[in-house]
C-alpha cells in the first residue's frame, strides 16, 4: 500500500485512496467501483509518490483531471445551449490549469525545480591578492571578482 499512499501506514494509505475514490464522479455507481478503484490505484502507482505528500499531490492531480475530463465531456452534449457550454469550458480550463499546477508543486517537491548554486573562491597569493569567485546557477556559470575581502 505504501506505493499508493507513500506513508508506512497502511491505514493512510487506504483512507487517500478510499478520498481519491470518492472524488470521481462515477463513485456512486456500485458497478463500477472496482475498476474505477483499479483505474485510480494504477493513477498513483504511475506517478509513483515516495511520500505523503506526493501521494496527496497526485491523487488531487487525478482527481483534478478526472473533473476536467468531465467537464469537457459534459460541454459538448448537443443539446447544451452556447452559455452553459462555455461554462463547462471555462470550469474544465480551471481544473485543467489546476492539474499544471499540482504537477509543477510536485517536481519541486521532488527537486526538479531547486536551483544549483555553487560559490567558488580563489586567492592567488598576498601579493597579487587576486579573489575570483564562479556562481553557477541552474549550470550556467555567472564570473564575478572582488578584492581581498572575505566571503
């Protein structure tokens, strides 16, 4: 269960997707429990969460893309007149910027979006006093120089 869940407790880890389940719109249907259950646990386990919180990220991501799908779905039914079909676009464009976001919250979660800094520096000797420092951002290195001060 840790793979859905990304905690150690199996009872975390089965109330987040027991929330997830219910956060889908064909939850009701008795039916269709089983294999929504399956669909949502094959979710999780494709984002791989390594902890709690990627495991909420990606379950409100599912869930988030899972309204937005209906949504559009539920725009373009025929008999929907242009107003309520532009509101069923405007609410799916929501949950669907909503699911960027989550994404982005998760790989910075992750790491993926810290910076890399790196702060080099050198003294040649007390004659020349020659200070270089390299500041490395993101892999790309920014030169600086200064005087004999120390950092």
């Amino acid at each position: 269960m840790k793979d859905l869940g990304g905690a150690g407790s199996d009872h975390w880890n089965q109330r987040l997707l027991g929330q997830l389940a219910a956060a889908v719109p064909d939850w009701p249907v008795l039916e269709q429990q089983h294999g929504i259950v399956q669909a949502l646990a094959g979710g999780q386990l494709g984002i791989k969460p390594t902890d709690p919180v990627e495991a909420m990220l990606s379950a409100q991501m599912i869930a988030a893309n899972t309204a937005a799908l209906a949504l559009y779905q539920r725009a373009w039914i025929p008999e929907q007149s242009f107003e309520v079909r532009t509101k069923y676009l405007a609410l799916a464009d929501k949950a669907a910027r909503t699911v960027a976001v989550l994404a982005e919250a998760l790989d910075r979660h992750r790491g993926r979006g810290q910076q890399q800094i790196t702060v080099k520096h050198v003294t040649v000797n007390a004659d020349q006093a020659v200070v270089a420092d390299q500041v490395v951002t993101n892999g790309k290195p920014v030169m600086g120089g200064g005087g004999g001060g120390e950092q």
